[in-house]
C-alpha cells in the first residue's frame, strides 16, 4: 500500500461516523448490509449517509452494489488488512513483539459529600 492510499483510509476513517458505518460494515462481514439497514443501525439520515459512503469508497474502504432496489455496501477487506499491514509492517523493528500487557480500567472514586 502507498502512502498517499494509507493517508486517504486514515483522512476517511478521522471522522466518528464514517468510523462507525466502516466497523459495522466490517462487522456484518462479506455479504454487506443496505444502506437503509446502516441508516437505521446507526441513526443517520440518507442524505449524510451517501455523504459518508462517497468519502469511504473514494479511499477504497467499502465497496457498493445494487441488489434490486438496494444498494448493498461492504467493508473491503483487503484494503483494511493492507492499511493494518503498512502501519505495523516495522513494528518492533524486525523483532518478535512482545504481546500487550492487558491494563484494567482504572476505578472512579466516589465522590464524599462535603
């Protein structure tokens, strides 16, 4: 992946709700979900939808196709994996990475009336 496409999927996916219509997208796998289903999913009118969808495709992130009257959208797998690729491709540089330490949430005191 070149840098100017990983600049294009990151500028893409800056933004809360084209973030969110990518992961669903990715959660529903392969086969896709109608626009209408990720409109009603994530409570965002048609017309800012396409918006969205338009930013998302011009970088390559999800594709689209029409099933009737539908316009079905999917996750492009390959392009993620690519732009994940190309962002860890020198983790650690060259050596095994050790994996995370998983961290707990840190615990809110509470408050103590005054």
């Amino acid at each position: 992946m070149e840098k100017t496409d990983v600049v294009a999927a990151l500028a893409a996916l800056a933004q809360d709700n084209r973030l969110d219509i990518f992961r669903l997208l990715v959660e529903a796998g392969p086969e896709g979900m109608p626009a209408g289903a990720v409109a009603t999913a994530l409570d965002l009118a048609p017309n800012t939808l396409t918006f969205h969808f338009d930013r998302l495709r011009t970088a390559g992130l999800v594709t689209v196709r029409r099933d009737g009257r539908s316009m079905i959208y999917a996750a492009q797998y390959e392009t993620m994996n690519s732009l994940l690729g190309y962002l860890t491709d020198n983790c650690c540089g060259g050596v095994q990475c050790t994996p995370a330490v998983e961290c707990k949430p840190v615990r809110k005191r509470a408050k103590i009336p005054a």
